[in-house]
C-alpha cells in the first residue's frame, strides 16, 4: 500500500491504489487506475480527482473540489468544528455546499457520511443513485433528506426535521420537538425527548416515541388506517407498525378507527366517517377526541374528555360509571355543548348518553337548547328538551322525568 504525504500546496499525480494525506495548505491530488484509495483532505481548499476504484474522501473543511471517478465512491464531510450553518444539496450531476462563506463542489460520489455542527443546517440526497447514507447532525433547527438508500439520519439538540425517503431507513431524533418521516420502506422512527411528529410511511414501521408527548400521523396514508394505542399497533395504510411511547394520533383521509390508552390522548380522526374511542379510559385520564370532517362515531367515557366532531353529522356515546350522580348538558343554538363533570362536547349532531351503573343512583339533568337534537338517555335522568324538533330516546329500567318544551318532539321508550 502506498502512503503520500504532503505539508503545504502539494500536486500528486497518477498514483495508484493507497492512502493519501492532503495538509492545510491544499493540494491537488489525481489518482488513476487505484483498486480503492483513502484520500484525507484535511482543512485545506483541496482539489481530489479519485479516480476508478471504491474510493474513500475526507473532506475536513476548505473550498474542495471533488471528483469520486469510477467505482462505487464514499465522502466523509466532516463539519463538527463549524457553528455555521451548512447547505449540502444534491443533484443527479452535481453536490453544491456552502458554510461560512466557503464552498465545495463534488462529482460522482455514491454514498456519504455527512456530520455538522451546531448551525441550522440543510441536508438533502435525493439523488437517484440511491446509496445508503449518513447523516449526524449537531445541535441546530435542521432539516435532513436522505433520499432513496437505506439511510441512517441521527439529530441533536434543536427542532430538526428528517426524512428517510425509500429505502430501510433509521431515523433517530434528538433532545427537542422533532419530526421524523420514514418513507416507503420498512423504517425505525425514534423520537427521543421532546415532543415529536413520527410519520411511518408506507411498509411495516417500528416507531418509538421516547420521553415527551409524541404524535403518530398517517394524515398523508393512502388507505384507511387501524390505530390501538392500547394494543401498540397500526394496520393498514400500506404497512403494519409497531408503537410505543406514542400518546397522540392523527388519522388519515379515509374511514379510520383509532383506539386510545390509559394516557391522555389526542385523537384525530380527520377526513372520512372515523370511529374513535378512549377505549373506556375516561375516567383515569382527559382525552381529546377530534372527528373532523365526515361522519364520524366517537365513544367516550367522560372523566374529562374534551370532544369535537367537525363537520358532518356526527354521532357520540358518552358513558359515565357510578361515581357520576350529575350531569349537566346545555345544547346551545351555535351547536356548541357542555357536558358537567369536566367533559366538553362540540358539534355533535347525534347522542347516546348512559351510566354505566345506572341502577345505582346515576342521576343525570339535562338542558337542551333551541337546536334539533337527537339524544338516547340510559340511567336515571331529568330532561328538558328545549326548543326545536328533539328526538329523544328512553332505555333501561331508569326513572325518567321529561319536560317536552317548545317544538314538535318525538319520545322514544324502550
């Protein structure tokens, strides 16, 4: 193995396969017809012509002008020293990269490892090579695209954003609120602390949430999607995941069902007719359940629960244990409702309302407002229906005290 050295602007020329060191002072170095090379370019403005070969090229700082040549080629770009910020972008032709006023140039190179500092950096390989690359990034709000390959992205301190493209990507966030989209591919999402967005992708994703309050979205899946948080898993949407550490859900564009945990949840069915349950842990936590448009089902166990419908006609059982013996629920005009006991509800079209002791001495009051609501009552209750046309249904064994109000009401028993 030949091994050149040199100490200020040095020219080495046509050598064959080995180590090259380049110094501080720059140097340019051209390498023909070498098995493989390790090229070191140091700090200097380097100019490194590689040549054929499997070729490895440090690059340590400096305007560098690399050539990888033939062969399937590796830059190490080594930025850690650099608090600037750093622009590295790829092309099918051509990598152009800026920092702190410097630039650097490369030419057909396959596959990089890429480190930087503590700048807001910027880093995309979508080239179609596709090679499986490297990225670390220092502390920073950086955004990181490895492009096709199976990638490995790692941030740091700073809201980063990393995306794996396809390919079987690791994707590793850091101390803040980051986001992490997989891509197409089987991929493993780690959010670490701080509270993260973590987007699997297509195929069968493994995704962590870590320390933080972390949300997993399937907004952009081309199916309809099956989340459990209490179960750990998501089917459909083209993959099969693996969760833990999640506590939040955005669902997809088409009919979901989502399923909550024994955490406080925010679960958001968006488009479609969605189905979305606290999975009976209403009275241990708060949850918020979002239907969005469409018209959705949403299953509640009170305890605090916050609730939207959106838009379409939707429909929401509410079920309270034995420890609730009130209830009281104003329907307003505007659509808006009020539910005691800390549970708010808000455009809801259709309602199931029961305790689930109800034989126990569950007492509910409820105050319908001017709107025409569509209610179903188990368990012992006192009703006043207000204005509007109120379709109201009794059920169970429960002592009921109706007050029929203004407008033409319909009483259902049984």
């Amino acid at each position: 193995m030949a091994v050149f050295t040199g100490d200020g602007a040095d020219n080495i020329l046509n050598a064959g396969n080995g180590t090259i060191n380049g110094f501080t002072g720059g140097s340019l170095l051209e390498l023909q017809d070498g098995i493989g090379d390790t090229i070191n370019g140091l700090a200097g403005h380097d100019q490194i012509l590689a040549g054929s070969g499997d070729d490895t090229i440090y690059s340590n700082g400096g305007r560098d002008i690399i050539d990888g040549g033939a062969g399937l080629d590796l830059l190490i770009y080594d930025r850690r020293h650099f608090s600037s910020s750093i622009i590295f972008q790829l092309t099918d032709t051509l990598v152009q990269t800026t920092f702190a006023g410097q630039g650097t140039a490369v030419t057909r190179m396959e596959l990089f490892d890429i480190r930087t500092g503590s700048g807001d950096d910027f880093i995309s390989l979508t080239h179609s090579n596709g090679g499986n690359d490297r990225v670390q990034t220092g502390a920073g709000n950086d955004t990181v695209d490895g492009g096709n390959g199976n990638d490995e992205l790692i941030g740091d301190a700073g809201d980063d954003t990393l995306v794996g493209g396809a390919g079987m990507d690791r994707l590793v966030g850091g101390n803040d609120n980051d986001t992490l989209d997989g891509g197409a591919g089987n991929d493993e999402l780690v959010g670490g602390a701080g509270d993260d967005t973590l987007i699997g992708g297509g195929g069968d994703d493994t995704i962590k949430g870590g320390s933080g309050i972390d949300t997993v979205s399937y907004e952009n899946a081309a199916s309809a999607v099956s989340v459990r948080l209490d179960i750990s898993v998501a089917t459909g949407g083209a993959g099969n995941d693996t969760l833990s550490g999640i506590e939040n859900v955005i669902g997809s564009a088409h009919n979901d069902l989502i399923d909550g945990d024994s955490q406080n949840n925010v679960l958001t069915g968006g488009d479609g007719n969605d189905q979305l349950t606290d999975n009976g842990y209403g009275d241990a936590d708060s949850d918020t359940l979002i239907g969005g448009k469409g018209r959705d089902y949403i299953g509640s166990s009170g305890g605090g629960d916050t609730i939207r419908g959106g838009s379409g006609k939707d429909f929401l059982n509410i079920t309270f244990d034995s420890s609730v013996t009130f209830l009281q629920y104003t329907h307003t005009p505007s659509g808006t409702t009020f539910i005691g006991e800390g549970t708010f509800v808000a455009g809801i079209e259709q309602y199931r309302i029961s305790a689930g002791s109800y034989a126990n001495g569950g007492n509910f009051s409820f105050i319908l407002g001017g709107g025409d609501d569509d209610v179903n009552v188990r368990g012992n209750a006192t009703i006043d229906t207000g204005g509007g046309q109120d379709s109201l249904g009794l059920s169970g064994d429960g002592a009921y005290d109706v007050d029929a109000g203004a407008g033409d009401d319909e009483i259902r028993l049984g």
